[in-house]
C-alpha cells in the first residue's frame, strides 16, 4: 500500500491502525443494543442497521472508460454504509466504480463477505409475539435484493396489502 499512496511503511501502518481502532468489528452487544433503540426510536423490532450506497463525485481516472460514469451522469466511486439509527457508521465499503449499482457493489463488498462469514455476531432469533420468530437484520431500499438478514419494503406490484404498506411506512422511517 506504501507505493501505491507513495507513502512510507510506517505512515501507511498507523492509518490502518487509526481506521482499525474507529471502525472496530460490530459485535453481538452492539447489534442487540442498536436493535433495542431502533425499536423505541422507530416501533420496528429488530433492526441491527440501515444499508445503504451512495455515489461520490470524482474525477474520471485516466484509461477507465466508462467504469466510473453513472447513472446521474457524472464519474464516481461508491461508498456502501450501514449506520446504526443514530447515524453512527459501523461498517463501510468504498472505492466501487459508479457505474455498478448498490446492489451490485453489495454482492461483491467485503461488508456482505464478512457478515456470511460470521453470521453468529448477530443475536439469535426470537420470537416476537403473535408474529412468531423475527431475526436480526439490516434494513435495506428497494434497490437490494431481499434476504433474511437483509430487508427490504415491498413493491407495489407484490399483493399490495394494509399490512404491506404498514410495514413499508415503518420501514422507512
């Protein structure tokens, strides 16, 4: 990494330290006390986080074509967060090409790689009242796809229901 930031080994490792240091591994504690905001704050149980992409302006890198130009028309690098619901960052992902979508950047991002590999750093299932067994999970827009650990709002076109849509304005805050 010294070469290519045309730093010296010792600067390099004290960043890595610095960013080691602010944005420690979440842990099973963690998740638990942000799912137990979330639920105050918003009444929607079980909310580890909110995922979400955004797009950062740069300057087109020379020889990469189109791999950075997106599409709100400019060149960019995409940062993918998830933020615990006060808006702290606790895990991130940078340096995408912008021409790749969220959701895209998200299947290929160290952020979904560490959180398969270590699935146990959210707490266990629980029941939930009458709505039975609820896990944790991050909550994610329409742009991701659906899994158990990632949730998205429903589509209008997916048997649009009153329970549907209560769950779509909970969802989005």
């Amino acid at each position: 990494m010294s070469a290519e930031f045309s730093c010296g080994t010792s600067i390099i490792s004290s960043i890595v330290i610095y960013f080691a240091r602010a944005f420690p591994p979440p842990t099973r504690v963690d998740f638990e006390q942000t799912a137990r905001k979330t639920q105050v704050r918003y009444d929607y149980p079980r909310a580890c986080g909110f995922l979400d992409g955004k797009h950062i302006a740069i300057l087109k890198p020379a020889h990469a074509g189109s791999a950075y130009f997106n599409y709100k028309q400019f060149h960019s690098i995409v940062l993918l967060a998830i933020s615990d619901c006060d808006y702290n960052i606790i895990a991130f992902d940078i340096g995408a090409p912008g021409r790749i979508g969220d959701a895209g950047v998200f299947r290929r991002s160290t952020i979904k790689q560490y959180f398969s590999d270590n699935d146990d750093v959210f707490p266990p299932t629980r029941e939930l009242g009458s709505v039975g067994a609820v896990q944790y999970h991050f909550l994610v827009d329409g742009g991701f796809g659906q899994d158990f650990r990632y949730v998205r709002p429903y589509r209008q076109q997916e048997n649009y229901s009153e329970s549907k849509a209560r769950f779509n304005k909970k969802h989005s805050g």
